[in-house]
C-alpha cells in the first residue's frame, strides 16, 4: 500500500514538475516572441527618423551651399549680378545671410523616446548603437558648436553693420530699391570696408566647416541607414 502511494505520489509530483517545466517554456517562448516584436518597432522607429533626417540634412545641405555662393560673390574682386539672381532674386535672403544664424536641430523624437522609455535595449546590434551614438552625440555636437560660434559672429557682424553700413540696411527694407541696386552698395561696403570683408571671411569659413561637418553626419546616417537594413533583412 505504501509503496503504491509511494509511485502515486511520485507520478503526481511529475506531473507538476513536467506543468511547470511546460509553463516555464511557453512563457519564455512568448517572452522571446515579444521581445522580437519589440525589436523589430523599434528598428522600424528608427528607419523611420532616418529618412526624416535625411530630408532635413538634404534642405540644410542645399541652403548651407547657397550661403556660401551669396558670400563668394560679394567677397569677390567684381561683383557679378547675372551669378548672384541665378542662386537669389530676393534681397531678404541675402540680408538672412549677414543678419541670422542657421541653427540645426534634426528631428530625433523617436530616438529621444526610445532613450527614455528605455526601449533601447531592444537593439542587439552593437553597430547600430554605436552609430546612432555617434550621430546623435559626437557629429550633433560638432555642428552646434560651430552654429554657435556663427551666432556670436553675427552678433559682431550686426553691431558693425548697423554702425557703418546702415544705408545697406536701410535699403534693403526700401521697396523701391531693386535686388541690383541694394548688391551694389553691399558690395561697395564690403569693398571699402577692411574690418567688414574680414568679419565676412571668418564666417565664411563657419559656413564651409559647418558644411563640412554636415557631410559628414549625412555619412553616419547613411552607414545606419545600410546597417539597419542589413540587421532587418536578416532577421
């Protein structure tokens, strides 16, 4: 008798163990489906704010090139009008030039919210995060820091211009001074001005270094853009 409650016994507490074991197992099988659903959101997520930043590095790209244009023509030994209307007709666009900064502020919510939820972890490949760590802090921190020295020369190239060139500021804001007239009296500012054309050279080349430095961000969200198709196609 006891030796049958003995195997009765013992078949029950195999049976329990076995419900636990199977439990255990689906359980962890769910957890690793989930997981790979996460994973999957989450590189779709980022895909996603890739190509909204490449949008945005294009727009900048283009602008940035043309502020670069504007300047050469001004700081060249003639100023050529046909080479200047065919990169602007407006004279505010110029004025953008010497009076405002450009500053950069890509779209990075999604990455933003996978930092604070934490949904980070999700992502296995160690290329991919050490890209987006590259582009998000390093190649980010390199053009806002060169955004915000341009802002401190703007400051100086505004006081400058208002104290010796304010006829240029005033005919730009003149209606009835066409886009010819108003390059012509920048341009002999310029001209006559030593101080003004070197304050014009220095941000030049925050213009080119910025443009530079954009390059080169656009080359890291190109290397995440081909690896997160690499990770995904392979999944």
């Amino acid at each position: 008798m006891e030796k049958k409650n003995f195997f009765r016994y013992l078949f029950d507490f195999i049976v329990i163990v076995l419900g636990i074991s199977v439990s255990f197992w689906f359980n962890q099988v769910s957890i690793k489906s989930n997981d790979e659903k996460d994973r999957m959101r989450v590189l779709s997520n980022i895909e996603m704010e890739v190509v909204e930043l490449k949008n945005y590095c294009n727009d900048r790209l283009t602008t940035w090139n043309q502020d670069i244009k504007i300047y050469d023509e001004f700081l060249s030994d003639e100023l050529n009008i046909e080479a200047l209307s065919s990169i602007t007709t407006s004279k505010s666009r110029i004025e953008y030039n010497l009076i405002y900064y450009r500053d950069f502020e890509p779209p990075m919510n999604r990455y933003n919210s996978l930092i604070n939820s934490g949904d980070i972890r999700y992502i296995k490949s160690e290329k991919i995060k050490e890209l987006l760590t590259r582009l998000h802090t390093f190649n980010l921190s390199n053009i806002k820091t060169t955004v915000a020295y341009e802002k401190a020369l703007k400051e100086q190239l505004i006081a400058l211009m208002t104290s010796a060139h304010s006829e240029v500021f005033i005919a730009g804001n003149n209606n009835y001074k066409g886009l010819e007239s108003y390059a012509d009296l920048l341009f002999q500012a310029i001209d006559d001005n030593p101080r003004l054309k070197a304050n014009l050279l220095v941000q030049m080349k925050y213009f080119k270094t910025r443009v530079y430095l954009l390059n080169q961000y656009i080359y890291v969200l190109e290397e995440l853009e081909t690896e997160l198709a690499l990770v995904k196609s392979s999944a």
